[in-house]
C-alpha cells in the first residue's frame, strides 16, 4: 500500500521520520531528585503566581490537546468571559546544575472558565483547538497536509461539510495521526515505530507503575470485506444481416434475370425500397446501415440489352429485384460489476480466527449521452464503438479513473482498520517529568525494566503523554502510554484493485436471415402463408382468367426480429473477488 506514493509503514510524513526527530536514541538518566516549578503565560503576560492546585496536559494520537489549570485571582471584580480565547502557554522548569530551564508543554487557547464565587478559583480548561484549525483550511491545504486517499463515492461530497471530518476521512486511508506539534503545527505521524529516540532504562520508570493492557479479541480486527457495486450505462447497437432475391435472379445477375422473366412476359409484382424500410421499423429497427445494396428493376428502355430486345418503361425507380442490407436497432443495458475485495491479517487469523468488519461502496455512471444515442437518426454504429462476441457495437459509459479511485480507496481503508485494530495493545508507565522532557508523540521510545527478576522490555510509538504537577504536594509526574502494534506475517500484497470483470453477456451474433418469396395468381402459386417473412405479390400475366378461384395475394413485404435475450438487455451482474494479505508489525515486547 502507498501512502504520499511511498510504501505504507516505510516513510517520512511531513519532514518527520517514523523515529522521530531526534537523531538518534538519548537514554534516560532518571533523577534522583528535583526542584521543579511552572511558568503560565496567559496572552503573553506571566500569570505563574496565580496558579494553585494541580497542572493537568494531555497529548493524545489523532486528538487535540488538553490542559486544565486553576487560578487563584486577588479581591476584586471578576469576568470570567473574558478569559475565553485567551492565548496559554505552559512551561516545566526545573533546577539543574544551579540553573533553570524550561520546556514548553502546552500551546493553546481558554476555552471554558469556570469561576468558584466561594473561593475565587478560576478553573480554566484549554485546548491546542486541532479542529477549528483544520476547519478553517481550504481543502487545497487540507489535501497538501494530510495526503493520504479520497474518493466523492466513499464518502460524502466535500461542499457544505465539515473540513475536519474530510481530514479525518483522508486519514482513515493511512496507517497514521493528525494532530498539532507542542509548538502548534499541525502534523502527520506514522504509526510504525522506528528507531528509539529515547531509552528508558531500567530502574527509571516509577515502581508499581508499569502495566500492559492488551487489546481484546473482539476489537482486533483481522478481515475487512469490501463489498463494491459499480453500475454503467452500455450503449448496445445490434446489427441485422438480411438478403431477399426475386426468384428471377437466383443465382444470375439482375439484367439476365429480368431478360428471362420479363422478357418472356413472365414477370410479377415486385417490392420497392421503401417497402422494405417500413418492415424494418415495423420490426423494431431504428435503421438500414449504409451498406446496403438495392438490387433495382432495370429501368425505362433497358429492355433493349436483351436478346431478344424488347420495349420496357419503368416509371418507378425504386422497385426491387434483390436487396441486401443491414438493419439496426439500438438500446442501453445497466451493466453492475459486484466486487468481493477481503483484506486480510493471515497470521492474526490463523492465531485468534477471524474477526471481520464489512464495508460497502456503491458507484454508478450515468450519461446524458443514453438519451442521445436512442434517439439519434444514424447508417452507422457510433465511432468509438467496438464489437463484442454477439457481434454488437457497443460503447461503455465507463468512469474507469472513478472506479479504481474508490475501489484503492475502500481497500486502504481496509488495511488502515486492520493496523490500527493491532495496536490497540497500550504499554503505559510513570516517569518524573524531568525525565520525559524530550518525550513527543511522534517518537518511538524504548522501555526496559526489571520486575521479580524477569527482565521487561517494549519498544513503540507514543500513543499518550499526561503531564500531572500538584503545586500544593510537590509531584510532577507523566503518564506515558505506547500503542504496541502484534500480529506477525511476512507478505502484504499491493492493494491493487483487480480489473474489471468480462461482462459480455453469452450468446452468439445473429444469422444471416434469407426471406422467401410467395407469388400467387397462378395455378403453380402455393397457398398464401400470411406468417411467413419475406416478399408477397402476384404474377402480372396470371391464371385468372381460367381460374378465377386462385386467391390472389396481398402485396406486401414482412420481416421479423429475432428475439432479444433478457441477459442482453436487462440489468447484467458480474463478479470479481479477490483476497489480499496483509503482515501486521510487531513491535518489540517482553513481558
């Protein structure tokens, strides 16, 4: 899976390494003790001599920032509301080697005050505001941040939504954070640890204060099952193979077939161009294709070509001894490829058996251009058509470009489920604050220790980090909690979504069909059938006048269209399934 077109688990996000920024691993030197203190800047101007109580900050993965402060404020009158949207700054100091130093833990703004009449504490809660930052970019800068994948057919369109909730859906495509740094900047950290930028030996972390706390079963997902419809309009043009000869001209030309019948006075009544159109569209079909050869009854004064000549008007230029043509019909067929896309954690479920998340993506094309081809005049199939294994010309309204988007899209999203269900397992600890002054969300620590002689050790990224400084007891101590990826499996396949399906419905071109000829009038003439196909008429020099019992036939000319399967033209479902494995990281963990 690629993620900002490198290799997911592999890369650099923003300018910051999967390590962290720190160039190599610092080991911690624990203190033994520490004269420490706070300094508030509120809007700028120190306000560190109005803090009592306790100092809470929280940072959390893919979360906004927290911290909670109170102040005691002198006599005098109070508005609490003007304390909202007032700029905080927190800083840890403390004494070493006789001087002071001093880290920033908390950029941020006011957002609830609270005030206790009774004692005059303000109790101010803040935040780092990640949401409304990211709320009021554009979604150029949005799409420049985040990276990751989008697609209008996963999610909902962008116009008239929350900004915020368009990032949270670019990063549900990648194994990674969006958050704000310590000093404010918005950042994209991966997930997969790296090198240790710091290492907590053991002895450092605070006694009783190590736990593990793995992910349970039910919450760690191991198959994601995408189930993705896309739907397209398919323009279908059938094409119609007809051929109609007088008996005259079997198997001669025209001009020695009218020589020998006509010459003779043996000719009949013949059918004419239009004739043969109007049985066309009687049959269903929009058009005769340009192709067609009109085998015409020689005219005025062609009588003389044959041996022996003879007289011949024909005041009728249209009248026909052959034919040969193409009729053509027209229509629009929905077309719905159904993909099974499983993404699977191979070795997760062979340990614990499969615990399984389904999502569904449904797309569908539609044209204006449908209408415009069923009702257009046409002698010819559409330029960029092309004939497909019943011998239709069909052209797909396909959006190729959409369906691979939405489709890698559902996928990633899969396999960024199926990483993050797999480190969900938390490896928490205590340290002094002193000791965490370098510790940021981005940086993956290594943690060793000691407990009833069994040697413990994990090594992960930064999940949670929860500076508590009690200014009336004197302890400042951080909370610190590594998200520990555990699953195991060596191959991930590309997350590439499988081509189309074949969608040509089965059967087989249509025929050519040869209509018949029935001519009656004379004693030879068979009976008329009014259900067979083909030309119908009478002989011109006819047995009637001694047997004026022959019927005589209505002249006319008839063809029929074969019938259309349902298969090509209702809706038409195809399928694709395909499986992709996927190897989930193990970070190191020795309990």
């Amino acid at each position: 899976m690629l993620l900002n077109g490198s290799e997911l688990n592999a890369v650099e996000l923003n300018g910051e390494s999967a390590g962290g920024s720190v160039p190599g691993p610092v080991t911690v030197t624990p203190v033994v003790s520490v004269i420490w203190d706070v300094r508030l800047l509120l809007n700028g101007v120190d306000a560190s001599d109005l803090l009592t109580g306790a100092v809470r900050i929280e940072r959390e993965e893919g979360a906004r920032a927290l911290a909670d402060f109170n102040l005691l404020l002198d006599a005098g009158a109070v508005n609490p509301a003007s304390y909202v949207g007032q700029s905080v700054e927190l800083y840890y100091r403390d004494l070493r080697e006789g001087d002071w130093t001093e880290t920033l833990r908390f950029k941020g703004q006011v957002i609830r005050p609270q005030f206790n009449l009774q004692t005059r504490v303000l109790a101010c809660e803040c935040s780092d505001r990640l949401q409304e930052e990211v709320e009021a970019m554009d979604v150029a800068a949005i799409d420049a941040l985040v990276g990751g994948l989008w697609s209008a057919d996963v999610f909902e369109p962008v116009e008239g939504r929350s900004r915020w909730d368009y990032a949270l859906e670019r990063m549900s495509t990648q194994a990674a954070s969006l958050q704000r740094s310590v000093e404010g900047a918005l950042q994209v950290t991966p997930w997969a640890a790296g090198a240790a930028a710091f290492v907590i030996p053991a002895g450092a972390v605070l006694d009783g204060t190590l736990d593990w706390v793995p992910v349970e079963l039910n919450d760690r997902i191991n198959v994601v099952e995408v189930a993705a419809d896309y739907r397209f309009i398919r323009l279908r043009e059938r094409h119609q193979d007809f051929i109609w000869e007088h008996p005259a001209v079997e198997g001669v030309s025209i001009i020695d077939g009218f020589c020998l019948t006509w010459g003779r006075e043996d000719n009949t009544e013949v059918p004419d161009i239009g004739m043969v159109e109007d049985a066309s569209s009687g049959a269903g079909y929009q058009a005769i294709l340009s192709t067609a050869n009109w085998g015409l009854v020689p005219a005025t004064g062609d009588g003389v070509l044959c041996d022996p000549p003879f007289g011949w008007t024909n005041p009728y230029p249209d009248l026909l001894l052959s034919a040969t043509w193409t009729s053509a019909m027209r229509w629009s067929q929905r077309v719905t490829e159904q993909y099974t896309l499983r993404v699977e954690a191979t070795a997760s479920v062979a340990q614990a058996g499969e615990v399984i998340s389904r999502e569904r993506v449904a797309l569908e094309t539609e044209s204006d251009r449908e209408a415009e081809f069923e009702g257009a005049e046409f002698t010819e199939h559409e330029p960029d058509a092309t004939e497909d294994a019943l011998g239709d010309w069909v052209v797909d309204l396909r959006e190729e470009g959409r369906r691979t988007e939405a489709l890698t899209c559902g996928l990633a999203m899969a396999a960024t489920t199926i990483l993050g269900a797999h480190r969900g397992n938390r490896f928490a600890f205590q340290l002094p604050t002193s000791d965490t002054l370098g510790f940021r969300l981005e940086h993956t620590l290594h943690v060793q220790d000691e407990i009833l002689g069994q040697p413990v050790q994990c090594r992960a990224k930064v999940f949670n980090l929860v500076d508590e400084w009690d200014l009336d007891s004197g302890s400042a101590l951080t909370s610190i909690q590594l998200a520990v990826s555990q699953g195991g499996g060596d191959v991930t396949d590309p997350l590439t979504p499988p081509a189309s399906p074949p969608s040509t419905p089965p059967g087989t071109p249509p025929s050519l069909i040869i209509l018949p000829t029935q001519l009656g009038s004379r004693n030879i003439s068979p009976i008329y059938d009014e259900a067979l196909d083909g030309f119908a008429g009478n002989y011109t020099v006819n047995d009637l006048d001694i047997n004026p019992s022959l019927e005589e036939f209505p002249r006319r000319f008839d063809l029929t269209a074969p019938e259309i399967p349902e298969e090509h033209r209702d809706e038409y479902t195809v399928s694709q399934a395909q499986t992709y494995q996927l190897a989930i990281p193990d970070d190191l963990l020795e309990l």
